[in-house]
C-alpha cells in the first residue's frame, strides 16, 4: 500500500488517501460473492441513481446491487462476508466498472473504490466524521461530509479543494460532468444559500435561492442550470449558474413537503421531482438548451412545451397582480401517486416522455407522461427489485 500526500495540508476531518497496489490485496475485506442466490430477507440502507439515469443502485445489509433502469434488469450484485452493517452509499461513474462505497456499519467515515472487473478495493478515503455524499466524475471525487465538501483528484486522489458549508446532513452536492472544468454546487454558509464552484474559470457564484434551509438540488449534465427546493418544499426554483439569476419558479404544492430529489431530462425541457407526499411531479421548462452561450439563455417560446401550465394560468392573466402568487404560479404538467412513507427517487427513462422511480422500499416504477393533456401519468412497469418478481 502506498500513502499519498494531498496537494494541500488537509484540515482535521481529512485523514488519509491510498491507492492499493495491484499486487497487494485488501487484508480486511474479503472477496465478495458474486452469486446470485436471494437471501431471505434484505434491508436497504440507500438508493441513487447514476449520471446519465442509465443505472440505479441500491446499497443494502450485505452488500450492494447496480440495476439498469430502463429497460429495469439487474445489471450486478455483490455481497460482502463480514462487512459489519452493509453499504450505506453506492456512487456510480456512469456505467463503468468504478464505483466508490460508504459502509453502513463499522467503516461509515471511509470512501472505499471498488474496481468491478478486478472484484477488489483499488484505494480509500478517510474521513474523522462521517461520510454524507460522494459525488463522481471522470476526473473528481468529490466527498461530502456534514460541513466540509472536499475534492480529489481521480488518478492520484490528491486533494484539490475543500469548501465549508452549513450543516448539510443530506449531503447535498452535484457536479457537472461534461468534459471539460468542473462546476460544483454545494450549499453555502448561510440559510438558503447554494454556493457554485466554476473550476474553469475560478469563479465562486453565491446564489440566494430560499428564505429557509436548502432540502435538494439537481443540476444539468452540463453544469449551466441548476435547480433549488427549500425545507418547505412548496416552491423549486431554477436558476443559471454562470451568473446566478433565477430563470424560473415552480409550484409543487401548498403544503409543506420534504423534495427527495430533482432530475433534469437531458435537453433539460423537463424537470421530476419526488416528495414524501408520495407524489411524482413533472414540470415543463422554458430554458433554452441549445447553446450554452449566456445569450440563450432565454424563455423559449410557449408553443415548444406543454399548454398544460399555459391554459392553467391564462385565465388569471387579467388580473395578475391582484391575486396571491399562489393563483399565478406554474404548477406541474404531470404526475404520479405512490404509496406514501417511502423515500423515492426519480429520473427519466430512455423512450420519450417517461420517467422512472425507485424506493426504498424495492419497488421500480416506469411512467409515461403525455405533454399535451398533462394529468395523472400512465404506469408502464413495476417491479420489487430485492425480489425476481414478475412485472406488474
């Protein structure tokens, strides 16, 4: 094993960094079985989603499970002897081979890499707290813990940055993955604040998205739209990183809810969005994605999207102004009802207009949504994806 010393002296939460070498093995994890024989019973401790929506993970009391995600197939399944609580969380690199766990029991302050080819650790990252998030790209890790976001270099895992945030127990974190400079999205120092790191140009963007605390955030592929809910959940905003401003605002609902998660469709025409009110909502943007030039950074026009939201608010368009901003806001073009008490994840699915979701209760979900009559999506799939159940 050899130790490498980070670019920078690392502040107390950043122990160590090491690469295995390959004639080396791990001494105290053992190999896993990769057999495919069902326990009698599994209990999951996370769920995530990859980069590009292709895949899904789930990481669970004995090991951890990659699943493609449309179509719904079980890609791989590792299980671990002796792990000593499971894997709390599964960081995929697209579908590569690399993929980075956080242990749920005995090792929740270290960042294991997993090289699948190979069936064996090739380093690890360690932490004095506990590990909250770890967000991947081709060149970056990207570790976050309840106060501190650190970044790594991929090849060598030396350190690169570390950035202090508010007590973020979520570990929100999202990162570009384009090619090219890195752009980060964290929360900031203050309530409501999402701080934006723009490697490239190096330059800090502060961006005051809600009066109250940051509950999620999601970002586009390429870094360029970015979008908040707060603790309330009632309102998501979208902004642009590069200079911060707020592009549009979206109604969920009335009532408070906690937002579980936020995808952007991947011409970002669409955004999901999941809340323990166990209902999937579906909004239409009016950014234009074409170029990533500030110029176009314009509201496209209306005949491009769904009339849902447009037919919903032109009846108040008279007097605008006079009702609250509850009666003008944009609510979403679809939805879906799920069972609620349950964590859900969600993300788009590969066919046009459909949309796909995980729980932690195993269950999948693939829906497809019709842009122009909006309302109640149609349920396509359904699966327990801890069990080799038929589709529903």
């Amino acid at each position: 094993m050899s130790k490498l010393s980070p670019d920078s002296e690392p502040k107390p939460d950043a122990l160590s960094s090491s690469y295995f070498l390959p004639s080396i093995p791990d001494p105290t994890l053992s190999r896993p079985d990769i057999t495919m024989n069902q326990p009698v019973s599994t209990t999951i401790h996370g769920v995530s989603i990859n980069q590009d929506h292709g895949c899904f993970a789930a990481g669970t009391d004995t090991g951890f499970r990659v699943y493609f995600s449309d179509p719904y197939r079980l890609n791989m399944r590792r299980d671990f002897d002796g792990q000593g609580g499971g894997i709390r969380l599964v960081s995929m690199l697209f579908r590569s081979n690399i993929i980075c766990l956080v242990g749920a029991g005995n090792q929740p302050n270290k960042v294991m890499i997993w090289d699948d080819h190979e069936h064996r650790y090739l380093g690890e990252l360690s932490f004095r707290s506990e590990v909250k998030n770890v967000k991947l790209r081709r060149d970056r890790i990207v570790v976050v813990l309840t106060q501190r976001v650190y970044v790594y270099k991929f090849m060598d895992l030396s350190m690169l940055d570390q950035i202090d945030t508010v007590v973020n127990p979520k570990g929100l974190c999202e990162v570009s993955q384009n090619a090219g400079a890195m752009i980060m999205a964290c929360p900031g120092l203050l309530k409501g604040q999402v701080r934006v790191e723009d490697y490239g140009t190096k330059k800090t963007k502060f961006i005051i998205a809600h009066d109250s605390k940051i509950a999620c955030i999601g970002m586009t592929m390429d870094g360029r739209f970015l979008a908040t809910a707060s603790c309330k959940g009632t309102l998501i905003r979208v902004f642009n990183t590069t200079d911060g401003s707020l592009l549009q605002e979206v109604r969920r609902g009335a009532d408070r809810a906690e937002i579980y998660s936020l995808a952007f469709c991947p011409n970002a025409h669409w955004l999901a969005a999941s809340s323990d009110k166990g209902t999937i909502h579906v909004f239409g943007l009016k950014v234009d994605s074409r170029s990533p030039t500030i110029d176009n950074l314009h509201p496209v026009p209306q005949s491009n999207r769904s009339n849902s939201n447009s037919s919903a608010m032109s009846s108040f368009k008279f007097i605008r102004g006079v009702l609250p901003k509850y009666f003008t806001s944009e609510w979403s073009v679809a939805q879906f009802r799920l069972p609620e008490g349950f964590q859900y994840l969600v993300g788009f699915g590969r066919q046009k207009n459909t949309v796909f979701v995980i729980g932690m209760d195993g269950s999948y979900y693939k829906c497809e949504f019709n842009p122009s009559r909006g309302g109640q999506m149609n349920q396509l799939e359904y699966y327990n994806f801890l069990t080799p159940a038929d589709p529903f």
